[in-house]
C-alpha cells in the first residue's frame, strides 16, 4: 500500500517531495495521537466521555 502511495507521489510533475513530506507528517501526528491517548488515565476518559452530558444539563438548566 505504502509503495503504491509513494509510487504515484513520485509520478506527479512539478511537485517534487513535498507529497512525502505530507505523508509523513500525516502518519507521525496520527501516531502520536495515539501515543498519547494510550497513555491517559482512565479517570481522564471517564472524565471525558461524560463531558457531552454535563454540557447538555447546563444548556437545559439555563433555558
């Protein structure tokens, strides 16, 4: 898969690396993120996950 990504960059005139260059950067933000979402505590999750519910009772308590 990656070859056929880095195949058709590379075919692609007046271009030059900077569709690889997006690539990487693409493929490093995502893994980070998941670096990062592996490492939260579950207080945390929790925490966020019950967000949406906490923001729907303030909106409804102050109407």
């Amino acid at each position: 898969m990656f070859k056929f990504i880095k195949q058709y960059a590379e075919t692609i005139e007046h271009v030059g690396i900077y569709p690889m260059i997006s690539l990487f950067i693409f493929f490093i933000f995502f893994i980070v993120l998941l670096v990062l979402v592996k490492k939260m505590k579950k207080e945390r999750v929790e925490e966020l996950s019950n967000l949406p519910f906490e923001k729907e009772e303030l909106t409804n308590s102050t109407l």
